[in-house]
C-alpha cells in the first residue's frame, strides 16, 4: 500500500474557518491543507478526509465544491443557513442538516450543522450555537471498527454527539423543575415562579421543534437504500436515532408537567385567595350585626321607650354579643373562619 504524501510546502495554510482538516485511514490520522486533498485521496483508496468548518466564506465552499463535485443548491443551503432539519441526495452524495443547541446563561441557543456526505470524504459545515466536534474526532481516532467504517463512521460520530448534547440541556431543565417543585405547591403566588414555569415550557416548546424532525432525517437515513450508508453504519445510526426518540420523549413529558404546574399553581393561588375573601366576608359580617344595632340609637328619635329603661344599656350589650357568638360559630363551622 503507497504511503500518503507529505504536505506540499507550497501549500498556504488553511482558512480561520477550516477548523479540521485530516485525512483518516489504515494508518490513522494526519492533518493536511486544502490543497492536498486531491493529491491525498489519489494515492490511497482506503483513507477518506473529515473537514470541519465554522461558518466558512464563499472561497473555501467554492473550493470544496470544486474539490467534491457538491451540488448547487447545497451549497447554498450551507452558505446561507436557516434551514429546516432535512436530507437530500445529490448524484453520488448525500446532505443532511441537523439543529444543534447550546446552554447559554440559562437559555438555549440554537445552531446548525450542514454535512456532505461523499464515498472518501464529510464536510461539516457548523453555523451558530453549536459546540465542537472535537470529541467525535477523538472518539473515531481512539476505535479502530469505527475507523474501519470510513466515511459513515464519521457521520455517525457527528450525528451522535448532536443528540447527546442535548441530553444535558434536558437534564438541567428537570434539575430546574424540581427545584421550583416546593415553590409551586406554595399557597403564596410568587410572580416569579409563573414567569419561570412559562419561560422553561417555551425553551423546551422551541427545543422539541429542533429535535422532533431530526428523527425523521435519522430514519431515513436507518431505511436509506445509499450504499453511501453501509449496513454496519445503519446499525450505528438507528442507535442515534433510539437517544434521540428518548430525548423527545422526556422533552415531551417536562412539558406536560410544566403544563400541570401552572395548572396546580393558579389552582392553588386561586383556591387561597377564595379562602381570604371567606375569612374577610366573615368578619364583615361580625362587624355588621353590632354596626347595624348600634346605628339605631343615632338617628335621634325621642320615642324610644327602652332610652328609658334601667338596665337598658347592658341588655343591648348582651344582645350583641349573643348575636356575634351565634354568627362566630355558624361561621366556624362552615370554615369561614
């Protein structure tokens, strides 16, 4: 087998926004330019190059287009971004697109990834939030069945570690939901504690949008009939897609319990504030009974025979307060007061 040749000396470095360039083979990993793609995939038929950008410039798409033979409408798609979750053939390659997100300061950030998939070579375009698919690389390095597989291998690797980077945004936001859990069977309303619940559902509304038709793009790629997608890597890749069915399921139920939440929190503030308007309607009524009593001797009539009574006064007395400790208890036991 012919040895991979040294990287031409002429070669200018690659791009800022070329963050791997490698070829992978029998042999392993090495670094290489753009320029020496060709001069790389020519001499060993068994080795196939990984190039990861960061939202590249229209140069170096343009030269990997060249390089690869990539599709027009492809290549727009990876040059603009802002696509929906899909994947399409193009002759003898394969372009899929993929929603990543990122925890930042509490809130989700989302990205994209864009992937051409060749007989000897991935692309992956990254735009946004998204974080590096250096432990994908490092993973395919360190496991010599992967590497065996060649290309699909490192699709796998990229589509696997979108999905389990959303894995521990999940996680937080149930760490997050039990937490406020005390809070939200309070009797108290707390402003806050609605303005969190409603903030966690929306994340997670957007989030199950990202993840929901990533599904179909790995299904089709588990029934895909491509011989880019060998039967080994099909093997792989529905594994991908069994995480990501988990995820949107607990996606799913966080949200039905967030639903419930702000259903049991209002209930609850609801059902206090019910209780208040008792309690403040049965003091009324105490207050009223004497106020009512009382409010006869000061309309200043003078034909009001027990004015001249003896024991007047501490019979009014009484009188009232039989009626208060009649009215007390009758609210007592309704549980008025």
């Amino acid at each position: 087998m012919n040895t991979l040749p040294a990287p031409s000396t002429a070669s200018p470095p690659n791009p800022a926004c070329v963050v791997n360039c490698a070829v992978y083979g029998p042999q392993g990993k090495r670094d290489i330019v753009l320029d020496d793609i060709s001069d790389v995939l020519a001499v060993d038929d068994d080795s196939f190059v990984w190039i990861g950008l960061y939202e590249p410039g229209e140069n170096v798409l343009a030269q990997l287009q060249a390089e690869f033979c990539l599709h027009d409408l492809a290549v727009e798609d990876a040059r603009n971004a802002h696509q929906r979750p899909k994947i399409e053939a193009y002759g003898d390659s394969l372009f899929i697109v993929a929603n990543t997100a990122q925890a930042i300061d509490e809130h989700i950030a989302y990205g994209e990834t864009h992937i051409f998939l060749g007989a000897r070579y991935l692309v992956t375009v990254r735009h946004g939030a998204s974080l590096s698919y250096a432990p994908a690389r490092q993973r395919i390095e360190r496991e010599p069945e992967l590497l065996a597989m060649g290309a699909p291998a490192a699709l796998y690797t990229v589509l696997d570690a979108i999905v389990d980077n959303y894995l521990p945004i999940v996680d937080d936001f149930k760490t997050t939901l039990n937490t406020l859990e005390k809070d939200i069977v309070s009797e108290q309303f707390h402003r806050g504690i609605v303005i969190r619940l409603y903030q966690l559902k929306r994340e997670l509304t957007y989030m199950r949008v990202a993840v929901t038709p990533l599904q179909d793009v790995l299904s089709q790629l588990v029934r895909s009939s491509s011989p880019l997608i060998s039967p080994d890597a099909r093997l792989y890749i529905r594994d991908v897609l069994d995480h990501s069915v988990r995820i949107n399921e607990t996606i799913d139920a966080i949200r039905d319990m967030l639903g419930t939440a702000l259903s049991v929190n209002q209930a609850l503030v609801t059902l206090t504030q019910g209780e208040i308007v008792k309690k403040l309607g049965a003091w009324a009524a105490l207050l009223a009974a004497p106020t009512l009593i009382t409010s006869w001797y000061g309309m200043n009539f003078h034909g009001m025979p027990e004015l001249d009574e003896r024991f007047a006064y501490p019979v009014l007395i009484g009188g009232v307060a039989v009626v208060m400790v009649v009215l007390y208890r009758m609210f007592k036991k309704a549980r008025w007061l």
